[in-house]
C-alpha cells in the first residue's frame, strides 16, 4: 500500500517544502516589500495551480475503474452531507466523511474526495474565492488521515476522534490565512492571531462537530469501508509447486 501511494506522497512532501520555503522568504527575506502587496489573488492562483498537479498525478497514475467509482460515490455523499446543517455555524459531517475516506483508502483517495466534495457541496451553498482554500483544506484532512492510516492502522477509535476533532481548527486555521492573506493589512504575526482570535468559536464548533459525528458514527463507516475496500483488492495466489 504504500508503494502505491508514493508518487503521492513525495509531492505532497513537495508541496508543503515549496509552501515553507516561501513563508520562509517572506518572513525573512522580502518582509517590507511583501507587505505593500495583495496577496489574496495570488494565493488563489498558487493553489489552484497545485490541486491541479495533483490531479494530473491522479490522472496520470494507474487508477482503477472501482477506485475512480469510490472516489465519485465518497465525494457525493460527503458533499450533499453537508446541504442539511447549512444553517448550523461549521458543524457538518462532510470533514469526518472525508477523513474517513483518506484513513481507509489511503492519501491519494483522501485528497481527491476531500477536494471533490467541496465542489459538490458548494454547487449548492455557493463558489466563490474561498473555494479554491475549501478545496485545499478538505483534501489534505483526507491526505493526511490516509498517511495517518498507514504509518498507524490501528490507530483505534479514541485517537480517530482526537484526530477528528484537531482538523477542526486546523481546517479553521487554513482558511484564516486566506481570509487574512485577502483582507488583513498589515500582513504580521499579530493580525493573523487576531484573526484566528475571531474564529475561535466557530473552529471550536467545527471541532466538537466532528468528534461527535465520529462517536457516533464513525465505527460503523469505517467498519463498512474497509469491508469494501477489502472486496476490491485483487490477490493472485501461485500454485504450489
């Protein structure tokens, strides 16, 4: 399984050394210069330039007709999920969903419900430019709970909810750097502690969303997604010589 999902894994390595590569400029570098620019638009460009290569890499890859099946059938669920708590404030089960997917089908399925789910939903709820960040935020909770999936498969269901429940912030937290990316000024340490500040309730509610959906329903899903996945992998036995 995991020379499956290698090629996956080495850009996503690649991804995050190329984001921290740039804040490190900014910071260090280019601080004065950075700060007179919008970086809002730009930012939205980057990351629509990179779910892009990674859905070329998918595309590219040797994926099945099922797996490409898994991956429409998850996306829609975890998507129209989310249309009946549109009225309640960041709790929805599409984030567990998504999880879920990545912990049981690995990183590369993870990230492409996570991203797909988010067109689906927001078909109804609305697009706009915090779709591209949406996108970007929902698929790598699916990454990263497919490598979590790997590196600790039996990570049982107390740590599946601490992990559930820390994407809520962390979910919050990367959709704050647009927000404040596209309408902070001045562009520091401490407007962006401001602006997590203002969200803090509504991360929390995420959160707490999320861990009670796992609770609850969490072990029967992944219980019936493993069974699944199980029924798709094909093994070839050799005859005994």
């Amino acid at each position: 399984m995991w020379c499956r999902h290698k090629l996956f894994l080495k850009l996503m390595r690649f991804f995050l050394f190329f984001c921290a590569g740039a804040i490190f400029i900014y910071v260090f570098v280019c601080k004065e210069a950075a700060a007179e620019q919008n970086w809002g638009l730009f930012s939205i460009f980057l990351i629509l330039l990179v779910i892009l290569l990674f859905y070329w890499v998918f595309e590219r890859s040797a994926a099945t007709s099922r797996e490409i099946a898994v991956i429409a059938v998850l996306s829609s669920i975890a998507g129209i999920a989310r249309l009946p708590f549109a009225a309640l404030p960041n709790v929805q089960p599409t984030t567990f969903l998504i999880i879920i997917s990545g912990f049981v089908f690995g990183p590369r399925v993870g990230f492409m419900v996570g991203t797909t789910a988010l067109v689906v939903s927001n078909f109804f709820l609305g697009h706009g430019p915090w779709t591209p960040w949406q996108m970007l935020a929902w698929g790598l909770a699916g990454s990263s709970a497919g490598l979590m999936g790997i590196l600790h498969p039996r990570l049982g269901h107390k740590g599946m909810t601490i992990f559930n429940f820390l994407w809520g912030y962390l979910f919050g937290w990367i959709m704050n750097l647009w927000f404040w990316l596209s309408f902070v000024y001045p562009l520091n340490p401490k407007t962006f502690l401001l602006a997590c500040l203002a969200s803090f309730w509504l991360d929390t509610l995420h959160a707490l969303g999320n861990a009670v959906f796992y609770i609850l329903l969490g072990r029967d899903i992944v219980k019936v997604l493993t069974r699944f996945r199980q029924k798709m992998e094909i093994s070839f036995l050799l005859p005994a010589k």
